[in-house]
C-alpha cells in the first residue's frame, strides 16, 4: 500500500473510531441499576452502601438486638407494608442513611451504566475537594517548591483507590487512580519536526479504569488517603456488567506450560516490532522521532498510527510496543513526575485504543535498557544514564547531553548504572512508574503482556567513546557488569523478583501475563526465569547470518523449556544486515522457521522493511486458520529439525522445522506433524545485489556452503519431487523399522494452493526462477510395527532433542529428566541418561512421596491413570537416594 494513502486512511479511520468513543460525561450516581437488596443481604451486612436502595419485592423485619445502618448515594425506596423496624433493645436499631457527601464522580466512556460490557474500559474521574485540587494544580504547574503541593503520582502523597465488589460472588479487586490530562496534536506541515501537543480542556484528572470480567452488578467504593492522614470517601455507585460482544480475553499460559492461550484456544503471535514512532519518510532517515536529542514531535505517532494500520492491512495483529524516552516514556527528566510527559501518556492511550479497535495484541515493554547503559553502545546519547560532553563531533560541540535522572537525584556513580538495580531509592520510586503504568493501561487485554525490561543483560553497560562521524558513534570499547563474574547477574534476578512480585503480589494486577527478557540466556546466579511471578520467558534470537542455524534455536528452547516449564517467546527475533543484502529471503525464512522451533511466539525486527510484513501476515494466517495446528499446540508434543547442509554436492540443501504430537493411546494410533519446509540455498549470498567484494558476498560463510557461482539451479518439477522423497526418506525419520505412512498424498502439496512467496534468484539469465523457498505443511500420520517412536532407545534421528548429555554439559546445565506428554491423563514416558539415577519418586505438591519406580532403562513407561488430577513432581535419584534431578508434571 502506498505510504501516503496508508495514512490517509489509517487517519479516516480513527477520526471514526475516536469520534465514536466520544460520549457526554455522565454522574455515576443516576440510579440506572435499580435491583431491590435481599434482606439475606442485609442481615450478613451490618454496614451496608450501595448507590439506590429499594426495600421491596419481600418481607424486611428488624427488631431487637439488630443495629445496622443501610446508606444509599442516590435514594432509599421502600415499599409500603414489606418493611418494618421495631422493638429494638436499648443502643441498638435500623439507621437508613441518604450520603450527604455527593462529591461529583463522572463517567467518561459510559452513559448508561446498567450495560457495561465486560472486558471493555470502564473509565470514571473524581472530583477532589478544591483544597486538595489547589494543591494538585500547584504542583503540576511549578513542582515540589514549598512544600505545601501534593505530588498526584506518588502513592504516600495521594492515594486513591476504587474497590470494585462483585455482588453474586463478593469478588473484589482493587483499582488505583492515576492524574490525567487530555490533549491534542498540534501539526505544523511546514515544519514537522516542530509539531507538539497542547493541553485540552480536563476535568476530574484523578481517573480510574477498569474492564470488569463478571457479568452481573458490581458495588464500587472510592477512598483517597493523603499523606497527612486526612482521607475522602465518596458515595458508592453501582454498574452493571453485560456480556462482551467481540470475544476479548485475557492472553494466558496454556496447561501444557509451552504456548499462549485466550479464551481456551491458541494464542500464537506472529509479531513485528514497531518499538516506538518514527518517521522513514525524514531526509535524516528512522532515527528522526526516536533517538532524536528533543523529545520527538506530535506527528510521528500520527505516523506510528499509519504503521499499524499497514501491519493489519497485511494480516498481522501482534506487535510490540516498547516506552523510548525520545517518544513515548512517562518518566526520565525527573524521577517521580511525570507532568512533562503526560502527552506520551495520552499517546500511548491512543494506541491501545487503536489496537483495540483492529483487534490487535501489544507486547507491552516496560522500560528500555538505553538509559542504564553509560554511555548506550548504540549511540543513544541523549537518553542514557551518562551525561558526558561530546565534543568529537562539530554538530555536538560543547553539547552536554541529558541522562536519566535516577542518576543524580539518588547521587549513583556516572561510571555505575547497575546500581539502579539494587538502590532502595531508586526502586522505591520506580515502583511509582510502575504503578501507573498498570492503573492506566492495565484494564485492556489487548495488552497480551508486560515486559518488565529489555535486555536486561545489557542493563549497566558501559562503553567508551572513540570518535563520533556523520556515521554515527564509534567505540573501542564495551564491558558489561552482567558477564566479569561480579554479583551482578544475583541482582538483577532479584530486581526481577521485586518488580514482579510488586505488580502481582502488592498492586494485585493478575490479569495480565509478567515476561522478562533478556539479550542473551542468563548466566551465573541469575534465576530470573525461575521467578514464580515470571509467567513467560524470553530473549532476542538474531540469525547473524549462519545456516543451519536452526537446530541451535531448538536446542536451547528445549533445554529451557524443560528446566523453567515456562513458555518461551522471541521478543526480537531477524536476520542482521544480511537482511540488507537479500530482498527479504533471511526475514521470510525466519520467520517461517521461527514458528515451529518450540517458542510461544516471536516478533520480528526489522521494522524499516514494510515489503517484508506480508510474510508475518501468511505464517499467522497458516497457524490460525487451520485448526488442527491449534489442537496440537495445546496438546502434547516436541519440536524436530533436520537438514541435509552437510550434502553439499547436492543442488538443494533443505532444512525442516515441525512440531510433532505425541500419540495417545496404542502405538497404532494416529499424530499429526505441522511445519516448514525450507531451501537453504535460497539465501543472502545466492540473492545479493551486492558485488562479489561487498559485505553481503564477502562476510564469512558456513565451510562448504553453496554460493552464487556454483550453486546449481534447476526447475521446480526437479526441486518439488526431491522435496516429496526427502520427506518420505527412511534416514530422516530413523524409525528402526517403524513404518510411517501418509495420508496418499504428495507432502508438498499439504496445503492445497499454497502461494510460491519467493522465487530462487539466479546469475544466470537462463536459469528458471521458479524455485519455492518455504512450503508449510501439515500432516496426519499413523504408527507401524512394533515400537513405539517415543522413547526408544535406538531412536537416533536428527532432532532438537538428538544429543541431550552432550549438549547440555556444552551450555553448563545438567541433563535433567524427560517427562512426556506433560499434561498426561494414562502413561508417560521417562527418559534419563544418567547411569548414577536408580529409582523415581513421584511426590504430591507437597512434596510428600506417593510411590517409587526402579529405573530399568534409558527410557520407560510409567502407568499414571491411577492418580488423581493434579501437580506432581517427579524425582530421580541415586543409590544413596540423593536427589539429582525433579522435574514438574501434570496430570490432566
């Protein structure tokens, strides 16, 4: 689509759905839920509020020893000759009471609240006494000066809590306020860069949002709390929850503990990255709007809005989102205010509230690693925790740059940002940053999950500076405090810790999913992954150019898939600058790759390359719209690669990804196998456009590998028939005489009209460009002969799971047990290579051991249908019974 018209119409199309949210604030107190309170109700309650009160439809009676007030914000009805209050004993009595505090609560996204829709923002503002409201005002104005203004950010200044109660259940939930202000972009055509945001008319600015889930009415009770003690409460009012009409849900970890769910089905994202706005179409290139010295300007997140807008026009509905001071974070010029910064604020709300309406998921992160890094390795100067001067460079001469204000106002070391980690101050008032960013955007789940920090690993970087050049920054230098062996790594884990158990544990929010993420897997004494308030764990995965680098990726998912039980997502996930060098193949092969190594999800880098979208669009088609991919997802099964990179006089080197389901039942029964096919001599250095002296043609290459000058091409009836025997190949699936047959049709073909995306490019003009360079397939098989493919001992195919011992003694990490299916209903199958191990023990989650079963073999299988449904942990051990291995296990 054409970059103007995107945006023209991405503009049409919010003016839509803006104009549409546009409703007239409405006084929460209109008694629009009237339902009469059962006297049941009354007598558990001795205190009971609500917004209106009716007294009718049965019998109330109190007397006696009975003292109990019943208080309504908007009016009590009682219906003649069913209510009665009588014959009390001295002290006690029936107290009915109308608030005579009606401070002004208004709603702004709702005028009839007897039909809220669940998981859809519920959004309300209170009016504050004016004192408090002056005192507000004044700080946001001039800051903390005298002492007399109230900081509307920090919860021991002012805290304002609404309590939502669900009537049928007596569920509670706890929402904090947050200060808004509204605005509007101000765009100046002749002049982009200069484009701002000025203050709209706002009332209320103390707001609360909430997206209940249960249908039926809730209670909600309002109480600020200052930092003198003084506190407000409101009158109650009521709402009414009706059923969502759009299928939203929460994202959620699957039973299995390996993929995504959301409303009991498959959550798969096929993601890219578009990290924060920026503007392609600036003579200076992407980094105008983003890593720019001044906060960027207005107009490029009406270009980001564009940017979206495009990735759903081809398919895609999952992208991450990630808070860059330069355009889009709350917070770095002053810790704790966030005044300054309320228009990324509202930005931000815009674009949760377009994801929304295109129904599309954000990967929410929480904070980027530039501003802990002195000074950031990429050349991010003016928003890192230095604040060096750089005069090397004439445009920067004298210039001081700014840095992250935790720095100075915690009195930390230019030479230490790691030590944001682990200063009390500074987490003490991050938290604040925390809370605000769940009590504004915490209600959507469109926000699939929070991503706590970015490269965590390259947190406390520090670099030195050679030289700076129209290029860019240069250096000669890079040490990260994460890998020279310091306590470093124990740190960061318990910041980790901290943060996650703040946002669930202290604030309380559970609906949304907590990710870390890290550049590299973690080292030493980190166990961040391991944090039970951690639901997901990932890092970023760059091809760097190599072949056959797949079965690495499945490797390392396997092993960290079985040591944490966690789903495992690629945060950032590309090729590096062979994408530059090849039209797309690296990017499009990757991303077909990615899908089936054994991750959760991905999302792509790379965000300049819009002709490459389309590719994200047809693998989230291909997941989604076969459910059969779904089912297995959610099941039980393993990831398997093969390639034949080593062959390498063969024409067409091929590689594959697939995940297989483990057969239920006898060894006869049928399982189904879902991936990709894909020609690894279709790549950077068969499709440059570069000389053979460039970097695409000269950087180092695999020994042995194919290149443009002796890479042999041939015809796609050539290519496809050498497809459909290597899959029915012996070799590949090793079976030791188990037969596998397939359905009696062609294994390229198990997609009817596949598209052929990327043609093999070729040197010679001669040479057919017909070659296809992907081809997805899902296939369902059946099982032959005598033995089962699981868990045999001889079974010696080239998958990720070839090599455990050896592979896992190479990374540092013991070879710990395989328990498969895991959720299992009748039997699994133990597998463990360690002589040493003599018994199993099954435990309870108690830890109490249920039974024991003698190791017999490298690999067994247990009978389990005669526990009940559960957790279990199972134990291998030694002769002399000392645990070595334990690995978690569920039985469905």
């Amino acid at each position: 689509m054409n970059y103007i018209n995107t945006l023209l119409t991405t503009l049409s199309l919010l003016l839509l759905w803006q104009a549409n949210a546009q409703v007239t604030p409405t006084s929460v107190y209109q008694c629009f839920v009237n339902d009469p309170v059962p006297a049941q109700t009354i007598d558990m309650n001795d205190d009971y509020k609500a917004g209106c009160v009716l007294f009718e439809g049965e019998v109330y009676d109190y007397q006696l020893n009975e003292n109990k007030t019943v208080t309504a914000s908007q009016k009590i009805d009682v219906e003649p000759n069913k209510f009665s209050a009588h014959d009390f004993t001295p002290g006690n009595g029936m107290t009915l009471v109308l608030c005579n505090d009606l401070k002004d609560v208004l709603s702004f996204t709702h005028e009839d609240l007897s039909n809220v829709e669940a998981l859809k923002k519920f959004e309300f503002g209170i009016e504050l006494p004016a004192n408090v409201e002056a005192r507000i005002q004044d700080f946001i104005l001039n800051g903390d000066t005298t002492g007399n203004q109230i900081n509307p950010y920090l919860e021991w200044q002012l805290n304002a809590e609404a309590t939502f109660i669900h009537r049928a259940t007596e569920f509670e939930k706890v929402i904090d306020g947050f200060y808004f202000q509204d605005y509007k972009r101000q765009i100046i055509q002749s002049n982009l860069p200069l484009s701002k945001w000025f203050p709209d008319s706002t009332t209320h600015h103390m707001r609360f949002r909430y997206a209940p889930e249960k249908l039926g009415v809730w209670d909600v009770h309002i109480n600020v709390i200052l930092e003198d003690g003084s506190s407000y409460s409101f009158c109650p009012f009521i709402i009414n929850v009706t059923p969502n009409s759009e299928d939203d849900g929460f994202v959620k970890v699957a039973a299995n503990q390996r993929v995504l769910e959301r409303n009991d089905e498959l959550f798969f994202p096929v993601g890219q990255n578009l990290p924060w706005p920026f503007d392609e179409t600036s003579a200076s290139g992407p980094s105008n709007g983003a890593y720019q010295d001044e906060p960027s300007g207005s107009y490029t997140h009406q270009l980001m809005e564009a940017q979206i807008l495009e990735l759903k026009d081809v398919g895609v509905d999952y992208f991450r989102l990630i808070l860059n001071p330069a355009s889009l974070d709350i917070e770095f010029e002053e810790v704790g205010n966030y005044t300054d910064r309320l228009n990324y604020a509202w930005e931000i709300d815009h674009i949760i509230e377009q994801a929304e309406e295109l129904d599309m998921y954000i990967h929410f992160n929480m904070l980027l690693h530039y501003q802990l890094e002195s000074p950031n390795a990429g050349g991010r100067l003016a928003w890192d925790w230095s604040d060096s001067t750089v005069a090397a460079f004439p445009a920067w001469d004298s210039l001081t740059l700014s840095h992250y204000a935790y720095k100075s106002t915690f009195g930390l070391s230019n030479m230490a940002p790691e030590a944001f980690f682990s200063d009390e101050g500074c987490k003490k008032y991050y938290k604040q940053r925390l809370r605000y960013l769940v009590s504004r955007y915490g209600y959507t789940p469109h926000i699939a999950m929070f991503e706590l920090l970015s490269e965590a690993s390259n947190a406390g970087r520090l670099s030195k500076i050679a030289y700076i050049d129209s290029t860019g920054v240069h250096y000669n230098d890079s040490i990260s405090p994460y890998n020279v062996g310091s306590s470093f790594p124990l740190e960061l884990a318990w910041w980790h810790d901290e943060m996650a158990k703040y946002i669930k544990n202290e604030l309380g929010h559970t609906e949304h999913l907590i990710s870390a993420n890290y550049a590299q897997k973690p080292i030493g004494q980190d166990y961040t992954y391991a944090v039970p308030e951690i639901d997901v764990i990932s890092w970023n995965q760059y091809n760097h150019g190599r072949l056959a680098i797949y079965q690495d990726y499945g490797h390392l998912i396997d092993s960290f898939s079985t040591h944490y039980n966690k789903p495992i997502f690629f945060s950032e996930s590309g090729p590096l600058h062979e994408a530059d060098c090849d039209s797309g193949v690296s990017y499009r092969k990757q991303v077909w790759m990615n899908a089936f190594t054994g991750i959760a999800g991905f999302n792509m880098w790379k965000h300049k390359i819009h002709s490459n979208y389309a590719y994200l669009g047809n693998v989230n088609a291909f997941i989604k719209n076969n459910s059969d991919i779904g089912d297995l997802f959610l099941g039980s099964w393993e990831a398997q690669y093969y390639n034949d990179v080593g062959n390498v006089g063969e024409a067409f080197q091929k590689e594959v990804n697939l995940i297989r389901g483990f057969p239920q039942g006898p060894i006869t029964s049928e399982f189904t196998s879902v991936g990709v096919i894909s020609n690894m001599t279709d790549n950077r250095y068969t499709n440059n456009t570069g000389s053979l002296s460039s970097y695409c043609y000269t950087e180092p290459t695999n020994t042995g590998h194919i290149n443009k000058e002796n890479l042999l091409f041939q015809d796609q009836a050539v290519f496809t028939n050498h497809l459909g025997s290597f899959v029915h190949d012996d070799e590949f699936f090793n079976t030791n005489g188990v037969s596998i047959e397939y359905d009696n049709s062609p294994f390229f073909n198990a997609v009817p009209g596949w598209p052929m995306e990327h043609p093999l490019s070729c040197v010679e003009s001669s040479c057919a460009e017909t070659v296809t360079a992907e081809i997805p397939f899902i296939q369902h098989a059946s099982l032959g002969g005598n033995k089962s493919m699981i868990g045999d001992e001889s079974f010696d195919w080239n998958r990720v799971v070839q090599s455990d011992l050896q592979r896992e003694e190479a990374e540092g990490m013991e070879y710990s047990m395989r328990i498969f299916p895991n959720p299992a209903q009748d039997v699994i199958n133990i597998t463990c290579l360690d002589a040493n191990i003599t018994q199993f023990h099954v435990c309870d989650a108690k830890g109490r051991v249920i039974y024991s079963i003698n190791r017999e073999s490298t690999s067994q299988t247990v009978e389990v249908s005669n526990l009940a449904s559960g957790i279990f942990v199972i134990l291998g051990v030694d002769k002399s019974n000392t645990i070595m291995y334990q690995q978690r296990w569920v039985k469905q």
